[in-house]
C-alpha cells in the first residue's frame, strides 16, 4: 500500500514529457516532483504525489478533504 499526498503545484519547470513541479504540501514545499504522469498538470492544480511523482491530478474540495483526514490522523 502506498500513500498519495496532495499537493498545490506552485511551479513548472522543463520541456514535456520531462517536466518537474514545485509542489506546496500544506506549506511545506517540494521542487522536482516528476509529472511524467500528469502531463496536463497546470500551476494550480492539485495533484496525489508519491515517492516524487504526481500520480493524478484532483480538484481542490479531495484535496482538503485528504489533507484535513491527515491532520486528524497524525496526531
């Protein structure tokens, strides 16, 4: 079992199929995530990430939904 993380693509670098995101998990951020998946993935859009690769993108209402999930579970 793996565990997707959602995350705000903030910024887009490189030349498909090759390009990398910066990623913003609940503020912490991440560059060099792999959208080699996700190549319609825009700045803005969330996106479920593991291991350094954007595995699809979702909209923001999954996304909060997961992230809050997280937060209660984490502690």
């Amino acid at each position: 079992m793996c565990l997707g993380v959602p995350g705000k693509i903030i910024e887009i670098t490189g030349v498909a199929p090759f390009c990398t995101a910066k990623v913003s998990f609940g503020g912490a951020v991440k560059s060099g995530i792999s959208l080699m998946a996700c190549p319609d993935a825009k700045v803005d859009d969330y996106c479920l990430t593991h291991a350094g690769s954007a595995l699809s993108v979702i909209d923001e209402e999954a996304a909060n939904e997961i992230l809050e999930w997280l937060r209660c579970y984490a502690k």
